[in-house]
C-alpha cells in the first residue's frame, strides 16, 4: 500500500510521469575530541579542550531518465550548545541547521546516446581529482558547498564541466556591495580566508587505460576594503568592484601492476583578496606499493609557494591531521613543504588501519630563523561494526620547533612544543532505495 501511495504521489510532486527511482538516507555523525594544541600550538598555561560535536543529515533524491533531484538537510552543533529546556538556540550565530544540498540535473541530450549532457543547478558539492583545490571537506562536520551552476559533459574518454558560482547576501534594492564575512558561525576558507563574490571554473578530465589526466582553470573574484575603527576595533569596510585571482594546472594519477603514483602542479596569479599581486605554485608527488591486499607503502613531497591558497579543498588530507597549515591558523606567509611516508593496513576483515609521518619546513626563507616546523605523527583505526554503522578512532602529535612558534610563524608566546590530539567517532549512515516509483 506505502509503493503504491508513493507511486501515485511523487509523479505529481516531481512534476514528471517517467517512472524513476528514489534514494533515502541519514547520517548521524557525533565526534568526540580532546585538542591540546590542534590548529595552532598553545600556550604552557593553557588546559586541553574536550567537547563532542554532532552532524545529522536527512537526504533525499530522486532520478529517471531526464532529471535527478536531491535535497540534503543537515545540523552541525556541538552537543550542550542549547539550553535543553527552551525550543530555540542559545545563540543564535550558533545555529547549525541549515541546507547543506538542494540541487537538480536535468539530462540535455538523447539518453540512449553514450554521451551525457547535463545542467546542475543549486547548492552541491564540488569535488574534482584529490580534492586538493576543490572538494567538500567532509572532516568538518558542517561539510563545504556551494550555490552554483555547473553545465557537464561526459563521454567514453572525457570529462568536461564548466561551472559558475555569484554570492551576494540578501536581495538588494540597489548595487552588489558583497559582504564577505557576514555575522554568525562563519568559519571562512582555507587559510581563514574570506567567501568569493563570484566563482568560474572549467574541469577537463581524460581517461586513461590505468589512471586519469586533468586540467583545472579556476577564477574567484573577492569584495575590495577598506579598515575602518568601530570602538576602536579594526572594522572592514566593504566595496564596490572586486580583485581576481586565477588558479590553473594539472593533475595526473596512474596505477601499474603493484606501484601507484599521482602528481599535480598550479600556478596562482592576479590579486588576493586582499588585494596583493600574486605570483605563486603549488606541486606535490605521490608514490605507493601494495605489498599484498592487506599492506600498502607510499612516500610523497608536497611544496606550496608563499602566497598560493588551496582555495577550497580538503586540507586535512593532505597536510596533516591536526590542521596546522591552511586551516585552522597563519603560517606566517612562509609557504610549506611536507614530506611524507604512509603506512595503510588492514589486519583482519573489515579494519583498517592508517598512519602518515610528517616532516613540515617553510618553503622560503624565514629572517633570524630555520626553515624546520616541526615532525607530525597521525594514526587512525577505522571498524566497520555493521553495514551501515562505523566506528573510527584518532591520535595525532606534533613536535614544534622554535620556528613554528616564532614571532615570524605562528606568533605564540611560551608556546608548548609538545602538542596532541585524539578523537572517537562513530558514522551511522542508513539508506535505502525505492525503485520503479
């Protein structure tokens, strides 16, 4: 009786009469974390952190031949944040209940045919390659996304999507004067860095027999400033026009037999939000062995010049786990380089284990200091209880160096060179399918 209510219904609400197929899903993700100097080293004097955050997800979707639909419901919060005896938030610039996805596709050619052209319109995630510039940074529990409009293309070898994003943060009556950093829960990009005004990309992706070969234009445009003082407090003050930054480069990935390796390289000119000339790259090399089908060994080296922003990837991937660069804190303009060994290692049936050493240094000269930040050991377990329920656990620590904590760096007085973090989760994610509705 529920199909056949279902069946009678969704047509009428979708406003289709194809018969298509209909995806339900939630997640409920609470984290518990101790931080002793995650994000930035701390002071002697200051305690650790203990707290347990919570993201809970309700999505739905729905596809046939022409369109697919999807809608994705999430709240972010940590737990204790509200009163638990009123019906509102405590604090509202803490509300954490928000549409993380609203987004539709519809097909643009002849469906039989072996290519695809279609028109994504709304608040999605964007994730191309390693998701080292563009991803959905998954780790945080508030996730990324984007409202844009992505028109994609896809055949046997290629891939081709040429995207477009424009903010603004009401309905004016009148200019485009783009607030960068509204009030509220705002936690920025990478690097702290504020919202683009506008965004244009084009992805090209060819396949290859054993890997994949891609190319990646990106333009964002900023909202230009001035600093005012409001009680004496610096206050920017926003503008009308914008600064452009332009992001270009490659990214290959290959597998043969046991050996698998992956390198990139962008170059990054035009203007920061800031206003400065840019002039910056970014390369990284990655190499791996599967010892058998438990044990897998690999090495890399990753630089990023001063002044180059991963714009609006997944950090916590790639340069360490407790988030000392690109994310959480200034790394004092220096650049970063990151060589790294990694360990992947599955035990026994539905474990896996995973380890990265870390030695980071700046990538240019600092004055009166060495280029060493410092060593960065992370661990985590993941087990998959049932199928749809994982447990993960997490150690990290990293061992600073003066320099890291320097004035010309970090800038943290009686810093701690002893810093950890750890953290246990667990990922309940059911879904399931209605088809032929």
């Amino acid at each position: 009786m529920k199909k056949f209510i279902l069946a009678c219904l969704l047509p009428c609400i979708l406003g289709t009469s194809a018969y298509g197929q209909l995806s339900l899903g939630a997640q409920l993700r609470p984290r518990a974390e101790f931080r002793n100097g995650q994000g930035s080293p701390q002071s002697k004097d200051a305690d650790p952190a203990f707290f347990i955050s919570q993201r809970t997800r309700l999505w739905a979707m729905y596809a046939n031949k022409t369109l697919q639909f999807k809608i994705n419901l999430q709240d972010a919060r940590v737990w204790g944040q509200d009163v638990s005896s009123i019906n509102r938030t405590t604090t509202a610039n803490n509300n954490g209940l928000l549409l993380h996805e609203a987004w539709a596709a519809v097909n643009l050619l002849d469906t039989a045919s072996i290519q695809h052209l279609s028109l994504k319109i709304g608040r999605q995630e964007l994730q191309y390659d390693d998701s080292r510039l563009l991803g959905n940074l998954d780790w945080l529990q508030q996730s990324r996304r984007h409202d844009a409009i992505v028109l994609k293309y896809s055949g046997l070898k290629w891939q081709i999507d040429l995207g477009a994003a424009y903010n603004q943060n009401k309905e004016n009556s009148s200019g485009t004067i783009y607030n960068a950093q509204p009030p509220g829960n705002y936690g920025g990009n990478t690097n702290g860095g504020t919202q683009y005004k506008s965004m244009e990309y084009l992805h090209i992706q060819r396949s290859l027999q054993a890997g994949r070969l891609s190319f990646l234009l990106l333009a964002d445009q900023f909202s230009p400033f001035d600093i005012d003082s409001v009680n004496k407090e610096p206050v920017k003050v926003w503008k009308t026009g914008s600064y452009a930054r332009y992001t270009g480069g490659i990214y290959y990935q290959q597998t043969s037999g046991s050996w698998h390796w992956q390198t990139a390289a962008y170059y990054q000119f035009g203007k920061s939000p800031a206003g400065q000339n840019l002039d910056a790259f970014l390369w990284n090399i990655a190499a791996g062995y599967q010892l058998d089908k438990n044990l897998d060994l690999g090495t890399g080296a990753d630089y990023s010049s001063a002044d180059f922003d991963p714009l609006y990837g997944t950090t916590h991937k790639f340069y360490g786990a407790m988030d000392y660069y690109y994310a959480a804190s200034s790394e004092g303009n220096h650049g970063v380089q990151d060589y790294h060994i990694d360990v992947h290692w599955q035990p026994l049936k539905g474990w896996k284990l995973n380890s990265q050493l870390h030695q980071f240094f700046a990538a240019e000269n600092i004055d009166g200091y060495q280029k060493n930040y410092g060593t960065e050991l992370d661990i985590n377990a993941a087990k998959s209880l049932y199928k749809f329920i994982t447990l993960e656990l997490g150690y990290s620590h990293y061992w600073s160096t003066r320099n890291l904590v320097s004035p010309a760096v970090k800038n943290i007085p009686n810093a701690s060179l002893n810093s950890n973090w750890a953290y246990l989760s667990i990922n309940i994610n059911p879904s399931f399918i209605i088809k032929s509705i």
